[in-house]
C-alpha cells in the first residue's frame, strides 16, 4: 500500500503530465503559437470595444472603456474556458478511466489548472493595454495572487460538480454553455454598474462573477491617473452610491472566499459520492 506522499508525488506526476499534453495538442498546429493567448484577448478587446464603447461613451464608470473591457473579459473567460473544458473531462478520460485506476479528481483539476496557465499568458495583453493608458501598476496587485486561488478554487469546485453531473446526464455540457451565455450578459464586463436597476443591483451582489471581476478591477485601477480613475458604483443606504475605486478590505475577500469555499464544497461531495459508478456510464 503506497503511503500518502508516494500517492500525491504519483498524481502531480500525472497532472502535470496531462497539462503538458494539453498545451502541446492546443498549439501545435496553430502558426502563432503561443502569441495566440496574447493576441485572441486584444483581438477581442478591439472587436467589442469597438462596438460598446460608443453606447457607454458618456459613462464615467467605464472609461478608459479598453482596459475595463479587458480586465472583466479575461477574467470571466477563465472561468468559462476551465469549466466547459471541466464539464467534459471525465467522459474525455473515459479510455484511461476504464483501463487504469487513477484519481479522477485529477481529471477536472487538469482542465482548471490548463486554462489558468492559459490566463497567465493573456496578462501580457492586460499590461499592453495598462501601459497604453498610462496606468501604473501598485502594491494592491500583489493581491492578484490571492483573487486567482479564489478563482482557483471556485471554478475546480464548478468542474467537478459539472463533470460528475455529466457523466449521468450528457445535456449538463449543453444546458451549462446556455447558462454561461446569460451569466456572461448578467455579469458588468461591457456595461457600467450603474445601469441596472435597483432590484438587479442587489441581485448581482450574489453574483459570484461580478465580486471576482470588481476585485480585478479594484487592485488594477488604483493605479489610474486622476483624470482616468474609475468610480465603482455601491449600494449604500437604499441608493446608489458613487464612489472611487478601492482595494478589496476583508469583507470582499470573505465574500469572494465564501463563494470559493462553497463551490468546493459541493462539487467535491457530488463528485466523491458518484466516482464509484463512473466507470458504469463513460
């Protein structure tokens, strides 16, 4: 019976492994290349940039519109990409899952840590836009490392209760792509705040999108020049309220870890007490 360490050294010998795999099959026959994870986000940020910034143009909350745009895009991307990718990684594995025994908790983690590498190369995208608009970096992005273990965690937390669910019912993978498309229109990547009702204001508060990205926002825009520093709309009392953009204090970071800590939770009891019967249904 190996002991605890010999099985964790085996697994991240194998999650590594298949994170290897991945990033070689996804650019290997692309001319790009890596510079592709550069590009595809600036491409994107040109394209709606394009589009929306003429409709919120007089917002001050969104200017400058290219940076907003970028960070709330990037950000949501990552989630999106981990958990579609996540959603099918144990019917992907199915071969494997049938011939060896593995930990297919790996499975799902792979696809999250894949596409958060993935993330890390678009940040050179984030800085070539920061750096357009002469906005300086400050000691709040050292928090950048501690929104992306919320992120982390809350989007394994997703895949695998995505991925356990559609080892039964395959319509999860399709009904979870319907599902991004919403979130993505009711979450501010390309709108102010500052639309949105009041009834909506308060609803997006348990919205755990629009925490993550208010955070990015947050610990990136302290560093804009006065006559480009972003104003974060509040509920406060029972109106809005406008105010500058803020680093994230403690209750953010326990709302942005409770939603994390959550999310784990039950993806990790929905995945644990249906493994068993995978092998069943892939």
């Amino acid at each position: 019976m190996p002991s605890l360490a010999e099985r964790l050294k085996h697994d991240w010998f194998i999650l590594t492994s298949l994170v290897s795999k991945d990033f070689k099959l996804k650019y290997r026959r692309s001319v790009l290349g890596v510079v592709w994870s550069v590009l595809n986000p600036l491409l994107m940020m040109v394209v709606m940039a394009a589009v929306f910034s003429f409709v919120f143009r007089g917002d001050a909350t969104t200017q400058p519109f290219p940076v907003y745009l970028i960070l709330g895009t990037s950000l949501f991307n990552l989630m999106t990409a981990s958990t579609n990718s996540g959603a099918n990684s144990i019917i992907e594995a199915a071969g494997l899952i049938k011939k060896i025994r593995v930990n297919k908790m790996l499975f799902p983690l792979e696809k999250v840590l894949f596409e958060l590498v993935n993330f890390a190369l678009s940040l050179i995208a984030v800085v070539l836009v920061m750096a357009i608009f002469r906005i300086l970096p400050t000691w709040n992005l050292l928090m950048l490392p501690l929104l992306l273990l919320y992120m982390l965690v809350f989007c394994i937390g997703l895949s695998f209760l995505l991925s356990a669910l559609a080892v039964f019912f395959q319509d999860i993978i399709y009904l979870w792509g319907v599902v991004i498309v919403a979130w993505t229109y009711a979450t501010p990547l390309f709108y102010p705040f500052s639309i949105l009702g009041d009834t909506m204001q308060r609803l997006m508060l348990f919205n755990p999108m629009y925490h993550y990205v208010t955070y990015f926002r947050s610990i990136t825009m302290c560093g804009a020049p006065p006559n480009l520093r972003y104003k974060l709309v509040s509920l406060a009392a029972d109106q809005a309220q406008i105010i500058s953009w803020q680093p994230p204090g403690l209750t953010e970071n326990l709302i942005c870890l409770g939603f994390a800590v959550v999310t784990l939770a039950v993806g990790v009891v929905v995945f644990r007490s249906t493994q068993k019967r995978f092998v069943l249904f892939v």
